[in-house]
C-alpha cells in the first residue's frame, strides 16, 4: 500500500467517533432555533401575530407597520439566544443555498452603538445577485436581484446567526431561485384542489401539498475522501476497479449501523431537532457505507427547505466526524446508488388526506377523484416530469438496472388496478339506482378493505401509489426538491382545473347529477390514462419495449430529456398556472442545459488529469520495475531467460497496452472537447458532451481500472473502491 493511502487510512482508523450527550427528550428540543408560533406567540403583538398567521395561513399580504413589529421581535428573541448576524436565505438555482450574513450591530455617532433590525431590512434585501444563474434574465450590467421574506416559512438560527428563508428574483419580477415557481404552484394546486373538494365538502377553504422526502446518501472517511481528486472536484469517483466484495451479501442493508456512523447521526438528529425538521427515520441502505434518513412529512414548501437545509447541516456534521457525505446519484460504479424519494399528497384544512380512502362511499369518490386526476396528470405530462428530474448526475442512476427507468409510469397496485377496471364499465350519461347503489356498495365502498392488505409495494416504479400518497421515487439525491414539487404541484393543479370544468359542464348541460357527472369524467380518464399504469418490472428490458409501444418517452440524457421542459404544452401549462411565463421556463431551461456541459466538463478535465498524472505515471514506474527485473533475469539465466520471465514481459506489454489506450483515448476526449466548446448552440453543444465526450470517460477508465489491478498495490496512488466503503 502506498504511503499516502497507508497515512491515510490509519488516519481515519484512529478518528474516534464524537460521542453525542443526549441530555434532553428530543421533544423538549424540537424547534428551540425556530421563530415558530410558539415563540412568536411569546414575542409578537397580537397584531403582528395575527398578521403572519394570515399570511402563513391564507397568503395575506404583511403591511409595513406589522413587519416592523415582527422584525424587532425577532431581533429579540435571536439575541436571546446569543444571535450577533442575521441573513436572508435562499436556493438560487446553483443547487445550494446562499447566504449573506449582516450584524445587527450597528453605530449610532459618538462612540455608541445599538443592535437594529428593522422592518424593512426583513422584507428586502438586494444581494448582489450577478454571479447567480440567471440564463439571461438579467444582464450583469443590471445586476439587480432582491429577496423577500416568505413569512410561510419560519426564521431560525444556524450557528449566530438568524437566517430567513426568503425567494429571491431579478429586479423585474422574474424568478431566479426554486422557492418562487414553487409558492405559485402550491398556490394554483390550492384553488384548484379546493374548488374540486366543494363538490364533497363546502366547508373546505384550503389545500395543502405534502412532501415527506427520504434523503440516501454515502458517509466516506474524509481524509480518504481527500485523497481522490475525483471525489473532490465532483463528488463521486471517475475510476476505481470494484472491491472484491460489494452488496452482494446484503449484509449492510438495514443491518446494525456502524457506530461512527451513528454518533454523527446522532449528532445530526440533535441540530435538526433545534431547527425543527422532524426526522424520524435512520438506517442502513444498501450498498456499503450508504445511509438513508427520513422525516416525518411536512407542508411542501416548508419541507423543501428543510431538504435544503439539511444537506447543508449533513456536510458540516459529517465534517465534525471526520465524514465526508457524498449526495451523488452515483458516487460507485458497480454498487447502488443514492435518490431521494419525494412522498407526496394533498390534504385540506379539515384534516382529511385527499388520497387516502375514507369511510364512506362519498369520501371514497374524493379519493378517487384526486387519485385518476393525479394518474391523469402524470400521464399527459409524463415527459415534463421526467425532465424535472434530469441532471448530469442523475443520468447515471437513471435507467441504470438498480434504479427507476428513464421512462415515467405509474404503480397503483392489483386492488386499485380492479377499482379502475369497474369504474371504467359505467355507463355513459344518467345512472339508473341500482347502478349506483351497485357502485357505491361494492366499488367504491370497497375501497378501505381493500388497500388494507395492498402491502404489494414495486419498488421498481418511479411513481407508486403507497396507500395513502404517491411516491416519485425518480428524484436525485442531489436535487433541490423544489423543482419536481413545482412540476408535479403544477400538472395537478392543471389538471383539476380541467376536471371541474368537465364535471361542470356535465351537470349544467347534460342535467347530470354530481356524482353521475364525476362517474362519466373519471370514466373517460381512466381510458385516456391506461397507457402510464404499469405493474411489472420496471428494470426490465421488456419494459423498454412495451413503453415504446404505448408512446411513452424513454429520455436517457439529460440533453435529451430537458427538451419537453420548453416544449410548446409545458411553455403554455406554466403560464396558464401562472407558476412561470415563457421567459422564465427558457431561462432555467438554458440555465440546466448550462450546468449539464459544465458537469461533464469538469469530469472530464478532472478524469483527464488523472488518467495521465496518476494512473500513466505509476504504470510507468511499475513497468520500469519489471523491465529492470527481466534484465536481472537476463544477466543470470541467459539461455533459460525467456522461460523464467514470461510473466513479466506479458505483464510489461499489457501495462504498455493500457497505457498507450489511455493516452490515445484522453487525447481523443480532448479533441472532442476543444470541438465541443467551439459550439455556439447550448442545446448542440450539451449533445456534443453527452454522446461525442462523456462515451469516452467509459474507454479511459476501463484500461485506468484495469491497471488497477495489475500493478503494485504499493505504489498505487488511489484510495481504492474497498478503503472507500469498508472503512468504518
Ligand atoms: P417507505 O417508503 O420507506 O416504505 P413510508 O411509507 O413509511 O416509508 O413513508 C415514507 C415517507 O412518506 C415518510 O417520510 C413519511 O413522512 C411520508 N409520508 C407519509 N404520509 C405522507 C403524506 N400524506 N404526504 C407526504 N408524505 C407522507
Ligand atoms: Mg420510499
């Protein structure tokens, strides 16, 4: 082994795990570092109180002399706590969250000083947006952008500092963070979801959107970590031949968790509770040294920004344990990889779930109704959600056999799968009475029994059905959450819309009763949506054959796949919803396409260097090695030479094989590059990475891994895939 990885490793054998004092009931923690009701209830006026509810509750507006109040009550309670800063905190489409932090500490003339947070300073703030994505919004010259305070969302302390989640967009509206589209989205999914819940129930005001995300993720020693240039510069390895033992023994899945591990879960637990994200779940996943946490669900906007927050939160923890985490989708080759499962749902402010089954025939037809237009949804824009989850890393977990398909499709289950098959048999137009009491006794009656026992879970689908919410299980550990939340918000709330246009017309045109008219829509949509309901296996290659069969989109690239997001329907989809206008879907569309060149780009100037400053090199050195062995070989036996050196000239001529493949590969990728960068087009250019220079990374690291194997464990410069995922 060589001296670097040897130092190394006992380096991270030695770090001993921080044991964490759990002192307090998490309970009695939950949310100590959070401006939630509680404190505010403590600290605001009761009109400053009842004006944030508004706007928590009903999306009013804050006026100025309310938001002052607010402010210097959060200055209160933050110094309370030993707070000296405060920020604005946003997730502008980098894929991480910013933040600038400004004392409250302030002078006031002769010597003296006070602590101020004003109003406005809580509302707005200009930070100087213009080395933020904007895919051309903005102009650098104009490099104006503000946040504003989303009061939905509740201020806490991180660290000395008070962070507020705020959106943040350019000067002349347009959004140039994930938080914008989202609230706007979960706003169009609210009217129209509520304007569908009257038919059931009038007394409903409002709906929410619910995400429960489950977060996989690698912890790797961190100096081993460091030791990889690749795992450096972009979070996963570019090479490295598989460790002799992989997860073939499913011996880590859900097994005992390694105790460094678990100290700094620990430790992790304890911050989230302070900053009141509501983790519940830890465990083992299945490939070695890969963990998965999970929360209990939350309002959707609040959740994506505790997504958000937590991976933050996971980098510094880890950092503290000597750990590094690596989010990647696919940080190994030849081991599973890391997603993030968004839970979903919708529920009203009366406490009811709107897709789970109720108790009643009539709560049934609710489930039911939100349950086809949400199947409807996923079908018509199946190629939009597929694009939502589309990024470079992604790509390599993607349709790759352990993981979702490329291709959308929809998981219900046999029992619900029957449901739909009666339901479908309704006669068109007026119902007689035994018809309906047929229905409602023993369709959609039914349905509670029958979900007890639908334990049946594919764990192939990217978007299942689990009992009472569907889970799009396609997301990349990676992603901010707030795009599919946005998309799949959206296509919803599009989709409802419809729907009550239809059941409307229905009564009003053809004197149906409600429940006839719903029946004859939800009739016709589960015909217009069969296409996307799939119950088999999902890695399978049979799959791929019969999707495009039924028409349905197969996007391996992320190239490929972010086409359907400027696509003439989602264009027009967003701006009907009013979650975005055509400027600002061309502009993340240009700002990902951006991203993804620059992705590729950096792996492989990254694996470039490698591959000739590491890997050639150390080849050399061995086969140097060799050579001079076969001439000491030569010296003492002469005659016999050939016989007694077989090994070691076969050995030399393999090593000059890999070798001379590297160097003409890297050359090749090279020249593919220097071409692709030529491109003016975005959209060529991003092809050009995807099918002229990314095939060739496969090429180097094949003789790079190769290589691996025949030389000198000794001299090898590489921390190797089994230091990586067996050390604990
Ligand atoms: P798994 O998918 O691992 O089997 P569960 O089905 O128990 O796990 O739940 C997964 C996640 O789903 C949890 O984070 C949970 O909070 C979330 N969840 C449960 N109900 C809802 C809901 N109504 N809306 C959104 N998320 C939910
Ligand atoms: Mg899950």
């Amino acid at each position: 082994m060589s001296t670097l990885r040897f130092h190394a490793i006992k380096k991270s054998l030695s770090a001993k795990p921080v044991t964490v004092e759990e002192k307090e009931r998490r309970s009695a923690i939950f949310g100590k570092h959070v401006f939630n009701e509680d404190s505010m209830r403590q600290y605001l006026t009761k009109d400053a109180f009842a004006g944030v509810m508004n706007a928590i509750r009903y999306g009013k507006k804050i006026d100025r002399a309310i938001a002052d109040q607010v402010s210097s009550s959060m200055k209160d309670w933050a110094l309370s706590k030993g707070v000296t800063h405060y920020t604005h905190w946003f997730q502008p489409l980098t894929g991480t969250t910013a933040e600038k932090h400004d004392a409250f500490f302030e002078t006031i003339g002769d010597g003296m000083a006070i602590e101020k947070f004003g109003g406005s300073q809580l509302v707005q703030q200009e930070p100087d947006a213009s080395s933020f994505p904007s895919g051309g919004i903005r102009n650098t010259f104009e490099a104006r952008g503000y946040t504003a305070w989303d009061p939905t969302s509740p201020a806490f302390i991180y660290g000395t500092t008070l962070c507020i989640p705020t959106i943040f967009v350019a000067y002349t509206g347009e959004a140039l963070d994930y938080k914008t589209p989202l609230l706007r989205a979960l706003q169009a999914v609210d009217s129209a979801a509520t304007a569908v819940c009257k038919y059931f129930d009038k007394n409903v005001k409002k709906v929410t959107s619910s995400l429960g995300w489950e977060q996989e993720y690698f912890l790797i020693d961190k100096t081993l970590a460091a030791t990889r240039p690749d795992i450096a510069l972009t979070g996963r390895t570019l090479l490295g031949h598989s460790a002799a033992k992989g997860q073939q023994l499913d011996d880590h899945y859900f097994g005992s968790i390694p105790s460094r591990a678990l100290s700094y879960m620990r430790e992790l637990e304890t911050e989230c509770m302070l900053l009141g994200i509501p983790v519940k779940t830890r465990h083992n996943e299945v490939a070695p040294n890969q963990f998965e946490l999970a929360p209990i669900f939350e309002e959707a906007n609040l959740a994506v920004d505790h997504n958000s927050l937590l991976m933050d939160i996971m980098g510094r923890v880890a950092s503290r344990h000597n750990f590094k985490v690596l989010f990647h989708e696919k940080p190994f080759a030849g081991i599973n990889g890391s997603g993030k499962h968004n839970n979903w749902s919708l529920s009203t402010d009366t406490g009811v779930n709107l897709l789970a089954p109720g108790k009643t025939p009539m709560s049934n037809l609710q489930f039911l109704t939100f349950f086809i237009n949400t199947i409807k949804a996923v079908n018509k824009h199946e190629a939009l959600l597929r694009a939502t989850i589309s990024s470079a890393s992604n790509d390599h977990r993607l349709g790759a056999n352990e993981a979702p398909p490329a291709i959308i499709s929809v998981f219900i289950g046999e029992q619900l799968t029957k449901v739909l098959e009666e339901l479908e048999g309704v006669t068109k137009g007026k119902l007689s009475p035994q018809e309906k009491t047929e229905l409602k006794l023993n369709v959609v009656g039914k349905i509670p029994d029958v979900l007890l026992d639908n334990t049946d879970r594919n764990r192939t689908s990217p978007f299942a059905f689990t009992g009472n919410k569907f889970e799009f299980r396609a997301v990349g550990s990676t992603a901010n959450c707030g795009d599919p939340m946005t998309v799949l918000n959206t296509i919803v709330a599009k989709q409802l819309k419809d729907f009550k246009m239809e059941v409307d017309k229905l009564i009003d045109e053809k004197g149906l009763k409600k429940d006839e008219a719903i029946f004859n829509v939800l009739r016709e949509y589960i015909k217009a949506s069969k296409r996307i309901l799939f119950e088999g296996n999902g890695y399978g290659e049979a799959w791929e054959k019969e999707a495009k069969k039924r028409g349905l989109s197969n996007n391996k690239t992320t190239p490929e796949a972010l086409k359907a997001k400027i696509s003439k329907d989602s264009m027009a989809l967003f701006e009907e919803m009013q979650v975005m206008s055509n400027i600002e879907t061309q502009a993340r569309y240009e700002i990902e396409i951006e991203a993804y060149i620059m992705h590729v780009q950096i792996e492989g100037r990254v694996l470039g260097d490698i591959a000739r400053n590491h890997i050639v090199p150390t080849a050399v050195r061995y086969q140097n090695t060799l050579i001079e062995n076969v001439k000491g070989l030569k010296e003492i036996f002469d005659d016999k030479f050939k016989e007694v050196s077989k090994e070691q000239l076969n050995l030399i001529e393999q090593i000059s094989n890999h070798i001379e493949n590297i160097n003409a590969n890297v050359t090749k990728m090279i020249n593919e590059r220097k071409k692709a960068n030529a491109i003016e087009d975005v959209e060529k250019k991003a092809q050009a990475y995807c099918f002229k220079v990314k095939p060739l990374f496969e090429d180097i690291r094949y003789h790079c891994d190769k290589l691996e194997l025949l030389v000198d464990d000794e001299i090898w410069p590489l921390t190797k895939y089994r230091e990586l995922l067996f050390t604990r």
